[in-house]
C-alpha cells in the first residue's frame, strides 16, 4: 500500500513544526481548545506559521502529491476546535492562515457544510456501531483529497491526546467503506506498523506518542515515528 499520510498534531513552537515537516510530515495539528495543555492562541499559530512559510526545507517538495496545496513543499496546516461556532472559527482561518479545521467534539454535520470543504470530523466512538453510524453521517462532507474522517479513542474526559488505543478492529471498518480516514488514538514509532498493517488508513495521526511532555515533541520520536510508518508502507 502507498505510505499514509501522517499528521504530528500538538505542535505548540517553530522548533517542532521545523522538526516535523524536515522528519517528513504531511500535516501538522495545532490546538485551539483552550482547556488543552496543548492549546496555541491563534496570534502565536499566525506567527509560527509565517515563520514556517518564510523557511523552505529541502525536501520538502515531494510529500504532499495527494493533499489540496496552495504551497507543495509545505504540509497542510490544521486547526483542532472543540465546540466552537462557525463564525469564530471562520475568523481563526483568516486571521492564521490555516489550511484544515478538525472538528473533535458534538459538532453536528451542518456545520462541516458551512465550512465549505475544509473540515472533517473526529470520532470518538463507543461502540463498533456508533463509529458506522457517525461515519455514514460526516465522511461525505470532509475535504476533498483531505482527510475526510479521523476516528480517535474514547474518552469521557478528554478530546483527544490521551495516549490511549483507538479501535483498531471498528476503524478498519470504516476504512474500508470511506477512504480518508485518519487514524489516531495511541500510536507510537513501536506500534504504528502494526495500526497501518490492521487498519489501512488513508493517515496516521501522532501527538502525545512523540513528546517529553504536553506541547513538547521529543524530536527523536517523532523521526522514529515518521520513520516506522514509511517502513511499514
């Protein structure tokens, strides 16, 4: 199979962002939930992005073949929201310069329509049957030649980086009927392979599985990480 695209999500600080497109990053994730330890206001996601714009890796021309660009040496850039109102989050994209909105709470379907094509939504089913259902629901509306779904585990308390498992076994389901999908949830650079291998994923998603701390990348981690999904393709 092609190699997944893969998206290091909880970027915080230029330095990692540098780290991560040079590693071979498809796309890099920034959180704009305020509540999160990984959170980044949107004037220092403006900033780093400029800076990340201004600087041109060498090898980056290459990776992002499939994915909508303005800019193909560059990943895609995504904003991770929880619950926040299509109009503020309208106003984040301009005022960053953000390619992707990930939508990771209760956003209902409408709201990814009213975003024309640049969100997708993030699943965190409970059971093998609601992942279908939800799936059926949001899939259609993700971004062309973007992810168009990402599943992550479950967890009553937290949106997302966690460090805990997704299902593999219900998202392998909904790979197989929407390509797409991203998969997140737990991967590390030991057990990636083995998610690839089960899953078929259109991507893999890596946060806490490649950091010293919340909002702090572990720069060997996420090569490692970047490293174990191209052998594993």
């Amino acid at each position: 199979m092609p190699k997944p695209y893969i998206k290091i999500c909880g970027i915080t600080n230029v330095d990692d962002a540098r780290v991560a497109i040079e590693a071979g990053a498809d796309l890099l994730g920034f959180i704009l939930y305020p509540k999160s330890p990984r959170y980044v206001a949107p004037v220092k996601i403006a900033e780093i992005l400029k800076e990340i714009r201004d600087w041109r890796p060498e090898t980056g021309a290459q990776r992002t073949g499939g994915l909508q660009t303005l800019d193909p040496s560059l990943p895609r850039m995504v904003g991770v929201f929880v619950n926040e109102p299509v109009e503020r989050i309208l106003a984040i994209l301009d005022q960053t310069g953000l390619d992707y909105v990930q939508l990771h709470s209760e956003e209902p379907p409408d709201m990814l329509m009213r975003l024309a094509g640049r969100a997708f939504k993030a699943l965190r089913p409970t059971s093998a049957d609601e992942a279908l259902a939800q799936a059926a629901l949001y899939a259609p509306l993700g971004p062309p030649g973007g992810p168009t779904l990402m599943v992550d585990a479950h967890d009553p308390n937290a949106y997302g980086g966690t460090g805990k498992t997704a299902d593999w076994q219900a998202a392998a389901a909904l790979a197989r009927r929407h390509p797409g999908l991203l998969l997140a949830g737990g991967l590390t650079a030991d057990n990636v392979a083995a998610a690839i291998e089960i899953v078929q994923p259109w991507g893999v998603d890596v946060s806490s599985g490649v950091e010293v701390a919340p909002g702090k990348k572990d720069h060997r981690k996420v090569r490692a990480f970047v490293a174990a999904v191209k052998a594993a393709s």
